[in-house]
C-alpha cells in the first residue's frame, strides 16, 4: 500500500466548541471541510493539520487516524489476507470517499481512505 498523507482524527464532545483551541491558540485557521461529525483544520504556512471527530457518521467506532492512499481497494485486500480485524467494511460513503477501518496489533482503529477524483 502506497501511503499519500496520514492525519490525525482527534476524539472531541463538540466539533464547535473545540474548534476555537485549535484554530485560534494552534492556527490551524483553516478549515478545509466540516461535515458535522467530522472537520479538518489546517495551517495555511505550514500545512500541519487535524481532523476534529464527534463520532463516525456511518461506522461503529471513530478512528484514531486516517491513513489516504492511492488504491484502498488493494489496501482492504491486504488487509483481510493479512488477518487484521476490518471494524468498518469497504464502503464508498456519500460525502465523497471510498474506505474502511483496520484495526492495528494494539486495537487502534485506522481509517484507511481514498478520495474520488
């Protein structure tokens, strides 16, 4: 599996209410998406950025990172010829992505995702 970016998705109460923390005292000041349940804050010098999670919209568990790569379908069959547990089936959701969750050896759970061009 070829790994493009990984991100942080960081467990909140309230996307809103933790937004200020983030983007005044950490300048991540811009927002690239907020679905919701869901938000990505980033540094427009730096790039550094975060993913802010109430809960997954259509998972069972939120996930601890987001891993993008090129081809999630292979990366889902290595996954599964590997063993490891899948907590989110292959899905292509309706806000633009095709993904799953993996759990790794110390039960973090990963998104492992791509974007439709």
């Amino acid at each position: 599996m070829r790994v493009n970016r990984v991100i942080a998705d960081l467990q909140v109460a309230d996307i809103e209410a933790a937004k200020g923390f983030y983007t005044d005292y950490l300048g991540l000041t811009t927002e690239e998406f907020n679905l919701g349940w869901v938000a990505r804050y980033t540094n427009p010098d730096t790039g550094a950025n975060l993913q802010l999670v109430t809960t997954d919209a259509t998972a069972p568990v939120a996930p601890v990172i987001s891993v993008a790569t090129d081809d999630v379908d292979a990366a889902y069959e290595q996954a599964r010829a590997r063993g490891y547990q899948i907590v989110h089936p292959l899905t292509t959701e309706s806000w633009g992505v095709r993904r799953f969750f993996v759990r790794d050896p110390d039960g973090n759970v990963i998104n492992v995702v791509a974007h439709r061009d």
